[in-house]
C-alpha cells in the first residue's frame, strides 16, 4: 500500500490528521494575505474575486493530499499548483515591486506561514509538543517544501529558526494590508460563508484571528483585548479537554478514519 511521503507512523501524519488543526488554515490565510507580494499574486488571478474562497481550498486541499495521499496524489496536487504560478507574475500596483510566485521568498512565506499555524493549532486543542516533536515535523515538512518548488537550502534548519524568521519579518515594514488583505480579512471577519461551515466559521475565523502575532492583528485593525483573549483560551481549553470523549468523526479528518 503506498502511504505517500510519510505514513502513519509520521509527525506529518499526527498532526495533519487533527479536524482542529485545519483551522491553522485560515490564520495562515491572513498572514499569506499581509505580504503585499503574496496578495499581488492573488488579485492577478481571475478567480480571485469571482470565487475568494478558492485560494483557501487550495491551501487546505494541499494540507489533504500532501500528508494522506499517495505520493503521485500528493505530486499531482502540488504540480497542479505549480502550474497556476508559472504564470503569476507582475509589477505590484501596490508597492512597485515586482512579484513572482515562484520567488523562493514568497513561497517560504506561505510554506513558514502554514507550518507555524499547523504546529498552534494542534497545541492549542490537541496536546502540547516537545521541541524534538516540533522538529521533527518541520525536517517532514521539507517534503511538501519541495514539492512547491521551494528548494530546501532555503528553509531554515530548525524549527526555531522558522519561527523567528515569522517574528523578524512581522517585527519589520514588510507587511501591509492591501485591498486584497483587506477582502480576505472581511470575508473571513464577517462575509458570505459556504452552507457547510456556517455552524462553527464564528468560532473558526475568532480563533484564527485571536492568534495571529499581536503586531498582523493590529495592521489589520481587528478589535482585541483582554476579554476577547479569554473567551479564546477559555473555549480552545474547553475544545481540548473534549477531544478525547468526541467519536473520531468529529476529531479526525476522513483520510486519517481509514
């Protein structure tokens, strides 16, 4: 049986198959959202307006196949991706830069972005892990780095080294809100929300804002505070603490039921 690049025995596998820790999807969403280069990548492509949901399924899509799938699924999926970025490229309006999505920059942007949120999320509901956990998550993780062309030497080596790297370019003028930021955030604060996730998107987009660096939330202008902190901490413990007594359906994805 082909397992794909990882199998049941991986750090990938564990914390993938959390129904929680997609979530993380959406906090990474708002992060790609802030790198005005990411975002001028975004309002070039035709759906973007047409359907703004589908960048997310994408991103969530691969977060899928990438772990569970099989290794012609997974390299499938992520050259399917890869074709869509041979052709976004441009001059930013925004900053006058320009962008192109295959710039290694940009993609350990979306790829730092997505693993930190993947590695929040399952703390915060699931379990705490060791840094050696953390790392070894991160060294699987390369993986799904090459598969979207980013090449491994420009990955750091650790995953500290990952999230300072988060820390020094949210700390530094790099990130701003665009209107392409701004649409993604009011879609996720408060927009038309797809039938299936409209009982729990309140509690997903709360939790997805409420735990994006202090600094993203403020450029985004998302109201927050001392009693919004601990209605979060005090639900995300909640969610914790009923995990184990949930059947699997509501605990783990469908791939990782199999």
């Amino acid at each position: 049986m082909d397992t794909g690049f990882f199998g049941p025995d991986s750090a990938t596998w564990r914390l993938n198959q959390e129904l929680t820790v997609l979530f993380g999807g959406v906090r990474a969403l708002l992060l790609h959202a802030a790198h005005p280069l990411v975002a001028a990548g975004a309002r070039q492509t035709a759906t973007y307006r047409r359907d703004p949901w589908a960048r997310l399924m994408r991103t969530l899509s691969l977060q899928l196949v990438v772990p569970f799938g099989t290794r012609e699924e997974a390299q499938h999926a992520a050259d399917r991706i890869n074709r869509l970025h041979t052709v976004i490229n441009g001059i930013d309006p925004v900053t006058g830069e320009r962008y192109d999505a295959l710039d290694p920059e940009l993609l350990l942007w979306v790829h730092a972005c997505l693993e930190e949120s993947t590695v929040i999320f399952y703390e915060r509901t699931v379990g705490p892990l060791t840094p050696a956990e953390k790392q070894r998550f991160h060294e699987e993780n390369l993986v799904a780095a090459e598969l979207i062309l980013l090449p491994r030497d420009r990955v750091p080596a650790t995953y500290a080294g990952l999230t300072e790297y988060i820390r020094g370019v949210v700390d530094s003028d790099r990130l701003q809100v665009t209107d392409v930021a701004r649409e993604v955030a009011d879609l996720i604060a408060g927009g038309p929300v797809p039938w299936h996730l409209k009982p729990i998107w309140k509690f997903i987009s709360f939790a997805a804002i409420g735990t994006l660096p202090e600094g993203v939330r403020r450029l985004y202008g998302f109201r927050w505070g001392r009693w919004r902190e601990w209605w979060l901490r005090g639900n995300l413990r909640l969610l914790k603490f009923m995990r184990p007594l949930l059947p699997t359906r509501f605990r783990l994805i469908l791939p990782a039921r199999v």
